[in-house]
C-alpha cells in the first residue's frame, strides 16, 4: 500500500555514493603519489582535522602515525606550503691517519683499563673505560 502511494521507492544496487567516491578517489591519489611521504603528508593535512584517526585508516589504509605527522604539518605549515626539505646528511670518511692514532690510544695501557667482569656481547672482548 505504501509503495503504490509513492512512499516507498526501490533503491538500485549501483546507486552513485558520492562519499564512497571521494574515499577511494583520495586514496587512489594518495598511492598515486609521486613525492612519497612528504607529498602524502601534505596531501593528507588538508582533511586530517575534519575525521578522526580510525576513519582516516580504515578508509585510507595510512598508519596513526602518518596521520599524526600530517596534522602537525597543517598546524605548523599551513596547507598550501609544500613539506619541509628535508636536510641532507653529509658524512666525511675519516682519514686512515686519524684512525691508526684512535687505535693506538685506545690500545695504550695509560689511558684504558680493561673491564674485568663486563665482556662486549657482539666481540666478547671486554670493556674498555678510560683512565682519569
């Protein structure tokens, strides 16, 4: 009675759901992403305020983590700055000279005592302390 008043309507199987698309359009672009972690903070910031965590990785599938990062990031940065460059690390070999000499220090009986009970769990050899 009700269905033949128009009170009731069928509902088709492949009814469009706008916000099972915006979920999955999210994070198709975030696995689309080409600048990795940073890109996907970023990206990640501009709706990580509006949900909570469990929904963000339920339908995301990103760690608490990546979702705490990106929330600092939009309280810190605002939204539209890009992520921070990331500095490098530049390491410099120590010359062989540099090393024979630490050698000879750590080797000299003046300026070490061996321990007589603690043994290096790796090399088994025991500790060394330096000498006051």
């Amino acid at each position: 009675m009700l269905y033949q008043s128009g009170f009731l309507q069928t509902i088709p199987n492949k009814m469009f759901n706008a916000t099972e698309v915006f979920w999955e359009s999210f994070e198709h672009s975030l696995n689309l992403n080409k600048r990795s972690a940073n890109g996907k903070q970023r990206i990640l910031s501009i709706i990580a305020d509006k949900f909570p965590y469990k929904e963000l990785q339920t339908r995301l599938h990103v760690s608490s983590y990546t979702i705490h990062n990106a929330k600092i990031h939009g309280y810190v940065y605002n939204h539209e700055c890009p992520a921070a460059p990331k500095s490098l690390m530049r390491r410099k070999i120590m010359p062989q000279e540099y090393e024979n000499q630490f050698e000879w220090f750590m080797s000299s009986k003046k300026n070490v005592n061996l321990s007589s009970y603690k043994v290096d769990a790796k090399t088994g050899l025991p500790l060394k302390y330096l000498s006051d």
